[in-house]
C-alpha cells in the first residue's frame, strides 16, 4: 500500500495544520489575559497551547515516519478564525475542542483503522482524550471569567502567589498579595476536577 495515497495520509496532515493553529488561537487568547492582567489564567492557556504544539509534532513525525519528507501536501479544509472577549474566546476554544473529541478525531481514527493503520487510529484516539479534557478546562474558565469567579471558590482552597509563592487558604483569592503586593491575576488557578 502506498501510505500517501490513504485517506490518513491527509487526515495526518489536516492534524497537524489544525493543532498549529489552535496553539496560536490559544496564545493569541494568553496574550489577551496577560494584557488584563491575568497572568495566571495566561499561564494555563500557554499550558493548553504548548499541548496542541506538541499534538501537531506527534501528527508531524507521524506522517513523515510513513510517508518520509515531503514538499507539499495539498490539505483543504476548514478551520476556525473567530474571536472575541476573552470570555467568548474561551467558549469558542470549547466548542472548537468538543468539534475535535467528539467528530474529527473518533472519524479520522476510523478511517485509519479502515486502511489497516490501527497505531495511527490509536493516536488520533488518545488525542481526542485530550481534546476532551482541553474542552472541561476552556468551559470552566469561560464560565469563572464571564461570572467573575476565577478567584472564588464554594469551599476554602489554598490560593499560591505565583510570585512569592504566598499561601492563604479562604474562599477567595486575595486583591493583592499581602507579601509581594502582586495582583490578584498572579494567584494560581484552582481548576476543580470535573470528570477528567
């Protein structure tokens, strides 16, 4: 079988074009947070685009690995270019990551399967298991940012300065730290575990 004439082929090729481009969509919404002053929600988004960074490296050595160095591959799809608040931001980069787990991925998973590449299925599987997580975290920092609550919490949490590394343990995060004077952006970020 010749691998460049598959179905996977392209779909490996799409990936990683895809993942390139959510990592800049979620830098672009780090560098947004950063100009806000949150720095710590900046952190978590350069966290999430350092992943998609390396999903489209595995997508890459994957490729070139079957199908050796190449000048051009012809991909045509769709990808997304919106924006917004951070807020609006934040659930689009849901939406675009439930789009990933839910669709692109499991049918690009099939196909390789389809083509007797089940090692390549299994990448795009375990992937979209990330996608899935990425999904739970961009819908808790959109609903804590659109609501305010990203330094609120139910029940008493121990906030950090990422800083000075200050802990107090309360229900909300300090305005200043009272060690460093560091704004409240600087507290760490508590992400509750929501089924991941």
């Amino acid at each position: 079988m010749d691998f460049t004439q598959t179905r996977t082929y392209f779909n490996l090729a799409r990936a990683f074009a895809g993942e390139c481009q959510a990592g800049m969509r979620y830098q672009l919404i780090a560098r947004e947070a950063t100009s806000a002053g949150l720095a710590a929600l900046a952190d978590a988004l350069r966290t999430i685009a350092k992943n998609e960074t390396n999903h489209a490296r595995v997508f890459f050595e994957t490729l070139v690995k079957q199908a050796g160095s190449r000048d051009n591959i012809l991909v045509e799809a769709g990808y997304p270019f919106h924006t917004g608040t951070i807020a609006e931001s934040l659930l689009f980069a849901a939406e675009d990551e439930k789009s990933e787990h839910e669709n692109i991925y499991p049918g690009f998973a099939r196909t390789a399967r389809e083509e007797g590449l089940g090692e390549i299925g299994r990448i795009f599987d375990e992937v979209a298991k990330v996608e899935k997580n990425h999904e739970i975290v961009f819908r808790y920092l959109h609903e804590a940012v659109r609501d305010g609550s990203l330094y609120t919490a139910e029940h008493p949490v121990i906030w950090i300065c990422g800083e000075c590394g200050f802990m107090h343990t309360s229900k909300e995060a300090w305005k200043v730290c009272p060690l460093c004077g560091a704004k409240q952006g600087e507290v760490d970020l508590h992400l509750p575990y929501k089924g991941i």
